[in-house]
C-alpha cells in the first residue's frame, strides 16, 4: 500500500490534528470481521487475516472550511475499534465500530451528520518518560441500578504503552494498519464513503504495558483483550483534513 495519500476530491471540509496516537492491533478471521462492515464492502486483508484494531490518542486543532480552530470543543482525547474494509471501487477505508469522545458536542455532531458511532466517555491522557496512559469510560444511560444503588453505565478501557523509540521503516503490515485515506460507515440506510488526507504517520515500535478494556468486548471481539497485540506501534501524530462524504452508489453498474 502506498504511504502517500491521494488527492481530496472536492474541497476539505474539517482539519485536525491526531497526536500521541498508539495503535494496537490483533489478527482474527475475516469471517468474523465480515458482518460487522457497511454493506457493499468486505474485509481487507493482509497475509490471509483481517485485522482488529483499538486506538488511543488525543484530536485537537479543528477547524472547518478553513477557518480557525475551535477552542475547547475542538480538542479531546479519543479511542477507537476499527476495522478494515474494501468496497467494491477497490478503495481500502476504516470501518468505525466505535469512538469514545470526552466533550458531547462533536459527539452529536458527528452522529448526527456522518453517522460515526462516537459515544460520550469520560477520558484522560497522560506521559511520563516513555510510557503513555490512556483511560476512558463511557457514559450511558443506566438501564437498572446495581447492587448498594451504583449505576452501571458503559464499558471502560486503560491502556499503557511504551514508546520503544524504534523508527518503523520498509514495514508492509504497518502501512495497510495506518495507511488509511478514508473510512465506510452505514448512515441512513446507505453506506457513506468519507476521504481524509495526511502527511505518512511517523511510527515507532511500542509496546503493550497494561491492558484492561471492555470496548474491544462491546464491539463484538470479546476474546482479544485477553491476549497480547500482534502489531503495537506509536506515532507523535499528524495533521489531516477531510472532504465531505457520500454515499454509495445502491448497485454499481456492471
């Protein structure tokens, strides 16, 4: 896969800054990655597997139309379940299975107007020396109270990694995790295809130090928290920009 992102068709729409991003990724059977993708699209795979990832980092800097950033809505911590798919064009996205967010309102807007599963999640972030620690826990209206009155609410997450320092080089596995021009989501009975362009991701090798995550469970993987990555890696961060989306044609002529 190339490194280099095409051009945007049409005019960018929303820029961002993604930083102190951790990617952390396990290998499973595209069988079961399949019935969780857009229709019109199938899994992506590299050496015969698809591949399930859950991504912390901090969005910040955005701005849309070109104008200035947004003060404080426009900066927060995020993690992701993503998936990998292809459509029938041939062009390789993301599929979201989830976003944590920490502030409500990018939460809505991004339900609302591109059909991104954000949920609302009380989150943090935090450095020191070479490990990075993110937590999340989501918040959702409580169905019952548990035992002592507490409610339950939603899945959490905590993850600590370690920036090996290591510079990711000539590493195909790397490129079809990060390399990533556009993302499919189902929205409104249609399946939308969205575009973003960024500089390559700086990356480096990591590790994993602690994992206690309920997120990966919630989107349908239960069993791959309870193993080691097969794939972690780090980048500092890039700056990205994103065109409008739409969405697929119902039946591309043959």
């Amino acid at each position: 896969m190339s490194r280099i992102a095409p051009a945007l068709a049409g005019r960018a729409v929303i820029a961002q800054r993604w930083t102190e991003a951790t990617f952390l990724h396990w290998r499973v059977d595209a069988e079961r990655v399949a019935p969780h993708l857009p229709p019109g699209t199938r899994p992506d795979v590299f050496d015969g597997s698809s591949w399930v990832g859950l991504i912390p980092f901090r969005l910040s800097h955005s701005s849309f139309f070109g104008g200035p950033p947004v003060p404080y809505f426009g900066t927060f911590p995020e993690i992701n379940v993503r998936l990998y798919s292809v459509d029938e064009l041939g062009r390789r996205a993301v599929v979201f299975a989830s976003l944590e967010a920490s502030h409500l309102a990018p939460v809505l807007v991004a339900r609302a107007a591109f059909g991104l599963p954000y949920q609302w999640a009380r989150m943090s972030m935090g450095a020191r020396g070479d490990l990075r620690a993110y937590r999340s826990h989501r918040i959702s209206r409580p169905r019952r109270l548990a035992p002592g009155g507490a409610l339950l609410d939603g899945p959490r997450s905590h993850v600590i990694s370690r920036v090996l320092g290591e510079p990711v080089q000539d590493d195909p596995l790397a490129d079809f995790l990060t390399a990533r021009w556009s993302f499919h989501q189902s929205h409104r009975g249609r399946t939308w295809f969205g575009a973003n362009q960024h500089e390559p991701w700086p990356l480096q090798r990591a590790e994993l130090v602690h994992l206690d995550d309920q997120l990966l469970a919630a989107a349908g993987f239960p069993d791959l928290a309870e193993r080691a990555p097969d794939s972690a890696l780090f980048s500092p961060g890039v700056r990205t920009t994103f065109s409008a989306p739409g969405a697929l044609p119902r039946a591309l002529p043959r």
